[in-house]
C-alpha cells in the first residue's frame, strides 16, 4: 500500500482572513508549494455521517473567479457522484444545477447576433 499527503499552509491576518493560502501534495506531479486563492474541503466523518467542512479563500479572490470557482466544482461534483453512484439521472440534475448557475452567474458567452 502507498501513502499520499496533501498539505495545506494557510497564512491569516489579525482578523484570521486567509491572507495566503498553499498547497503541495505527493502524488500532484508538481514539485514545491503552490499558492490558490480559495479551497473548499469537504471530509465525510462516518462516526457522525456528517460532512465537515473547510472553506476558505483570500482577499485576493475575485467575485467573477469566485462565481466561475463554484460553476466548476458544481459541474465536477456531477461527474464524482457519477463516478461513485453510477446514478445518471441524479448526475444530470447537478450537472443542469451547474448550468443553470453558470448561466445565471453570467459566465457564458452570449451569442453575437
């Protein structure tokens, strides 16, 4: 069996707002730290069957890439719950949630006519 470790340093200001955030992990292919501007974890505790979660983003986060950050993780989120449900027609209403919201959020561009 291997072992794999992500790591996360977070750097916050006297408010605790992220003021950086990194990143690194063994098997990521890229060697050193890499800096983001938002993460979201999200741990299942099987004790609790609850989710916990860790979401955080610094200053520097844009609202547009903060719009375009959610869009994406909706529409991964369809492809992961198919992956690990093989329910199509659940994975289909996420993916048209992810959409819906990328359309509402203005992230498409609208055809020229």
């Amino acid at each position: 069996m291997k072992k794999s470790a992500i790591h996360f340093d977070i750097t916050v200001d006297n408010d605790f707002i992220p003021h950086t955030i990194e990143w690194q992990a063994t098997d990521s292919g890229v060697e050193g730290k890499k800096n983001c501007h938002a993460t979201l974890l999200s741990l299942w505790d099987p004790a609790e069957k609850a989710t916990l979660r860790i979401d955080l983003w610094t200053k520097d986060m844009l609202v547009d890439d903060m719009k375009r950050f959610f869009y994406e993780n909706f529409a991964t989120m369809a492809d992961t719950y198919m992956r690990a449900t093989n329910d199509a027609e659940l994975s289909k209403m996420i993916r048209d949630f992810a959409k819906e919201f990328g359309d509402k959020a203005g992230l498409f561009a609208k055809p020229k006519s």
